[in-house]
C-alpha cells in the first residue's frame, strides 16, 4: 500500500449508503486510492483511463457523479467535460488539478463542472464531503449552477445563510495562499470581450497589472430589454478581495435567475449584494460599480459603489464619483440616470500604474469599437 492510500485509510469514517462514482485519471495508482477510500465509505466506484474510455463507459456504467483529471492524454479533462456538458447535462462533474491552474478550471465552468479539488489530495475526508455536497446541490438546484455559486450556497432568495462554511473556508484558504491562482481564477471567469443582443452590440477591454488582483467585469443581457453589468476591483481589499469579488459574483448571478423577465432595478441588485456580504464572515467592503442600459429607449443608469468612471457619448461626457463602497451602503449613493446611449459611447475608468477598463455599447450599425 502506498502513503497516499495509508493517509487515505486512515481518513475513513463509518460506512454509509453511497454513490456510484467515475473516477477519470490516467494515473492508476490515484484511481486506487480514490476508489479504496470512496468504496470503504459507502460509495461505488467506476474506473476510466481517460476521457475517450470513460465516455464510452457512461451509457452502460451510470453514475451519479464523475471525478476527473483536467490533463490526461488523447481526451483532456476539458474535453471530456465540454462533451459531457452536450451528452448528459445533469450529470455533475468534479474537476481535478495537479497544477492549481484555475485558468482552466474556470474554463471548465461553461460546460456545468460543479467544483474543483487540487492534488494531491491532503484531506479525503473533505473529499467525500465536496462528493455529497454537489449531489444534493445537483437534486435541489438548477442544472446551470456553477461551483462559484455552490461555494455561497445560493439556494432560494433568503440570504441568511450565505455560504457552507467549512467547503468555504477550504477554496478560499487555497486561493489565499495561492496569489496566482486567485488571479487566473478571476481571469478567466470574465466573460466574452465582444458579445451581441438583437441590433445591439458590446465590447469591452481591460489591462491588468500582473501583480495585482484584476478588475473583474461580467454582465447579463435581459429578456426584460435591458443589459445589466458590474465592475469589482478585486484589489480594493487587502483582506477579502477574492472572496467578496466571488461572491458579488454569485450573488449577481443568483438576482438576475430570480428575476425572471421582470426589469431589474439597481440599487434592489446592489441591496442583495450588501445583504449577502453581511451574511458571509469571509466578505468585505470592495470598490466597485454597477449598471444597467434599458435597450428600448437607449438609457443608461449607474450606481456608483466606490470606483469613479467616465461616460462619454457624441453629445457630452460625464464624471461619475464612487462615493461609498459595496459593502458601506452604497444604496446611498447618487445614482446618475437616463444618460444617452448614441451611436459612440463608451465607459471607463483608470487607476494609474494598476488597470484601465474601457466599455463600449451600441448598436450593429453604427457602434464604433
């Protein structure tokens, strides 16, 4: 018995009903430890080489989740999760790192991956505990969840209980200690530079310092006519800049899927936020702004929460302070609204030496980028 599978063995609490679980690495003796600590605490276990075999296992083998390498030969992880994501979209997947390399694992979130867990595998009680975890979340949630999300437990519209404390904890200790990754993860969670609604079009650009935490921008266009956005500097809190970027994240995410096709209203949006950052000890105060462009009437509202930015169209340009914080609230705030969206228009802000962000909205027609 290897060290791995003794530390392993050791971790093992009383059997209990289990899951059938598909383990995917191309390194057999991880398989074997994973599948003698799943198999003695109740689970049973599938083994596949690679991505190739374990898609041809799945029709026949069945089972409730999958645990999978991101770098195996003929089939990566990524591929075999984009696959996985087309074939059996309720089927939940659980990544798996050996670099840390949460650019790839953010990746990964577009094809539903539910979580992810880095190698070696120090504590398999944890394991066991992220395996059952994302199995309930997958029997009570929406099929669009993404680990993000599961991270701060955003079940129903209470916030009351924010996040599950001990998976918490452990995601975001290794972000923590891991400056890098925190940044790839942030990175790579931003959405496509240039996207289209309709007639209208958008596209934006950012530049980073390297050493720092990034400006993190994400938006949403809405079935109720309106584009909604959000800009966070992740940097702007020494102590909980990733967390609460993260959870601005989810908590944006979880407000637009509870809206329906009903219009949003920014500062119920910024509300929510604040309300879900008091719930969660790991949250604190960040810069950052937030908006939202009615598409019907070619408007612009936004609610400054501690950035400053610069609106400039063909007729005028504008100064928007950022006042208090996201986190101090901001709901306080002046909110500047109705500014014309014309045929050249653009959003920035610029911290000297740290990052510049720039956004452009318009139409097909006449935007100019």
């Amino acid at each position: 018995m290897s060290k791995l599978e003794t530390q392993a063995m050791k971790q093992v609490e009383p059997q209990r009903h289990g899951s059938n679980i598909m383990v995917v690495d191309d390194d057999p003796i991880f398989r074997r430890t994973i599948r003698n600590y799943l198999e003695v605490v109740g689970h049973s276990v599938v083994e596949a080489n690679d991505g190739l075999e374990a898609l041809r296992l799945l029709p026949s083998t069945e089972p409730d989740l999958v645990l999978c390498d991101l770098t195996m030969p003929f089939l990566s992880g990524m591929e075999f999760a984009e696959e996985v994501s087309v074939a059996y979209p309720s089927l939940p997947v659980i990544v798996i790192s050996a670099t840390g390399d949460m650019a790839d694992v953010a990746k990964a979130l577009r094809f539903g991956v539910k979580d992810f867990l880095t190698k070696p595998i120090g504590n398999f009680k944890h394991l066991d505990q992220v395996i059952h975890s994302v199995l309930d979340d997958t029997a009570t949630t929406q099929l669009n969840s993404d680990f993000v999300s599961r991270w701060f437990r955003l079940d129903d519209a209470s916030t009351s209980e924010i996040a599950d404390e001990q998976e918490l904890h452990w995601h975001l200790q290794f972000l923590q200690h891991n400056p890098n990754a925190a940044r790839e993860l942030l990175t790579a969670l931003l959405p496509d530079k240039d996207s289209a609604f309709g007639v209208w079009k958008s596209s934006y650009h950012i530049l980073q310092a390297t050493e720092q935490l990034p400006l993190v921008f994400d938006y949403s266009w809405l079935l109720s006519g309106q584009l909604a956005f959000y800009l966070v500097d992740s940097s702007s809190s020494e102590d909980g800049g990733v967390a609460s970027t993260l959870l601005v994240r989810a908590l944006f995410d979880d407000h637009i899927r509870r809206l329906g096709h009903n219009n949003i209203d920014i500062k119920s949006l910024a509300g929510d936020i604040e309300k879900g950052m008091n719930c969660a000890n790991c949250a604190f105060p960040v810069d950052a702004l937030f908006g939202v462009v009615e598409l019907s009437s070619g408007t612009l509202s936004i609610l400054p929460a501690g950035l400053d930015c610069r609106w400039v169209n063909q007729t005028a340009h504008y100064n928007i302070a950022g006042a208090k914080r996201l986190g101090e609230q901001c709901m306080s705030n002046f909110m500047t609204k109705d500014l014309v969206v014309d045929s050249n228009n653009k959003l920035t802000l610029s911290r000297l030496g740290s990052s510049s962000f720039s956004w452009t909205i318009g139409m097909n027609g006449n935007h100019h980028v």
